[in-house]
C-alpha cells in the first residue's frame, strides 16, 4: 500500500511511504513539518515487515556514517584472509592527522605504535576516529574501493570519493556532499548486515559489538529510549558554517525491541539551520516514536 506524503515545510519534503500505519506517519510529519531543515528517514521492522522511508532518493551527505561502509569493506578483507583481526599495523605519528576528531591520536600523541586491526575498526566505528578512518581508507587502497565493494553488494545510490582529512579541510565546505547516500540505500545497507549477508558471522558479530559500543551520538538514537536498550549504531556531523548552515546530523543503525524484534533506522538532517539540540533531537524524537509504535507489535 502507497501513500504520497506532501509535507509542507521550508526545507522538508515527504516521499512515499511503504506499508507504515497511519498513526506512525502521522507523528512523523508532525515532528518534521517546519523544520529548517531537511530530513531524510527509512525504518524497517524486520518481524512485520513494515517500512516507512521520507525523502528516500534524496542524496544526503555522509559524513562519519561512512565509516560504516569502510568498516563493511575491511572486515570483507579479513573474510579473505587478507588480514586478520589480530594482525598489528603500525601507525606512524605522521598518520595522526591534525585537526581531526582522534581519540587514537589521543592515546598515542607520538604514532611509532603497533596496533591490532580491530582496535584500529573500533577506534573508527565507535569513536568515530577520523585518523583511524584515513589509516583504513589507505589499507584498502582509497575510498574509491569502498566505494567499488559498496556498490558489488548491489547498492549503487552511494558515493564515497573523500577521505575525512579532505572533508575537514578548510575551505572545503562542498566536499562532504561528494560523500553521500540516500534513505534508501542506507536501509538496504542496514538489511543486509542484519541479515547476516556481507560477512562471516565471526566478522559480524565482532561489528555488531563495536557498534553496540559506540562512544559519539548518546543525544541521537538513544536519548530518549528506555535504559539499557540496546542500539548498535553509526554516527556522522558536519560543521557549521559562516551562514549558520549545519551539512549533516545523522545517525544510522539497529533499535532492539521489548519484543525480542529489531528495527533498523536511519535519520539523516541535512542543510539545517536549526540549532544542534534541535537537530539531534529530531533525530531523538523519530526514533522514541517509532520505538513506541513497533513495541505495540505483536
């Protein structure tokens, strides 16, 4: 069942949603209408199939999401048997980039250290570590072969062409928007690795923990579901700009449910001019509603 949504609203528009009860779309629309931002949703229930998806074809910037998409790509490697989870790389202090978000940077300010590979994934994946993410972006060869594998799993509404040292760049405002994905996309992505369709189940099960685990985020998805629910997840924000213009406030991942069910979610806010609190809260507020609403599943 189809309905067109048209969503007044200065900088959101509504696309079709797919199988969703009224009631949860009503609340939707009314948490987005008027936002001066624009706003990309997609929810998957995976026990009663229901799926809503807002601004789905919309090309929406990454920014750290994609780390998601490099982690998918090098534990492929480690599927291989290119690498191994165990096998240590040795980070130079010259791969500590300045000026990026780096909690690994932190922990060894002088590089000249040997780390395992999955220290170096969990660095990226939950903290969010920028320099980890350029570490594994030239392990794999560059992030057009993320890009590549991304698109082999047959997701092709994906583009991954910049590395988070030319995103941060100065004056390079318009290059996060060569790193983009649409609602769509991302839920097919969330799919897959739901359903166990990318890696080993050793591989998955060691990224389910790493993102279970993730650090950044905690006023996103989670903040105002029930304690100790679990949300296995994937961040990324953008600056603001001279005009007060926000590129990105996304959060990405897995919701469980009271049921024993998952949800899988995606909320991407783009070009927002509303504050950060009411940026993320959007992203809070879509998550509570939708948690309530397939809690109420049978």
């Amino acid at each position: 069942m189809r309905f067109i949504l048209i969503l007044a609203g200065l900088f959101s528009t509504m696309s079709l949603v797919y199988a969703s009860p009224g009631p949860l779309q009503t609340q939707i629309e009314r948490l987005i209408n008027g936002r001066k931002a624009t706003v990309g949703v997609s929810i998957h229930e995976f026990g009663s199939q229901q799926t809503l998806v807002i601004n789905g074809d919309k090309q929406m910037p990454m920014q750290s999401v994609y780390k998601l998409h490099l982690a998918l790509a090098v534990l492929n490697e480690v599927d291989k048997g290119r690498f191994t989870l165990t096998q240590k790389m040795h980070v130079k202090k010259s791969d500590l980039i300045p000026g990026l978000h780096s909690p690994m940077g932190e922990d060894y300010p002088n590089g000249g250290v040997d780390l395992p590979l999955a220290d170096i994934i969990r660095y990226m994946v939950a903290d969010s570590d920028g320099s980890a993410c350029d570490y594994l972006f030239r392990l794999l060869g560059g992030p057009g072969k993320v890009n590549d594998f991304i698109h082999h799993l047959g997701i092709t509404d994906v583009a991954i062409q910049n590395t988070e040292e030319m995103m941060q760049a100065r004056g390079n405002w318009a290059v996060q928007y060569t790193n983009w994905t649409t609602p769509k996309a991302m839920l097919r992505l969330l799919e897959l690795i739901y359903q166990r369709k990318i890696l080993s189940p050793a591989r998955h099960d060691f990224l389910w923990k790493v993102m279970v685990g993730t650090t950044t985020g905690e006023n996103r998805l989670k903040k105002l579901l029930p304690p100790g629910t679990v949300v296995a997840h994937k961040t990324g924000t953008s600056g603001t700009n001279a005009q007060g213009l926000t590129g990105a406030v996304n959060d990405v991942g897995f919701i469980a449910l009271p049921n024993g069910r998952y949800m899988a979610i995606s909320v991407f806010v783009m070009n927002s001019t509303e504050s950060m609190e009411t940026n993320e809260r959007i992203i809070a507020d879509i998550a509570k509603v939708a948690y309530d609403h397939f809690a109420k599943s049978k």
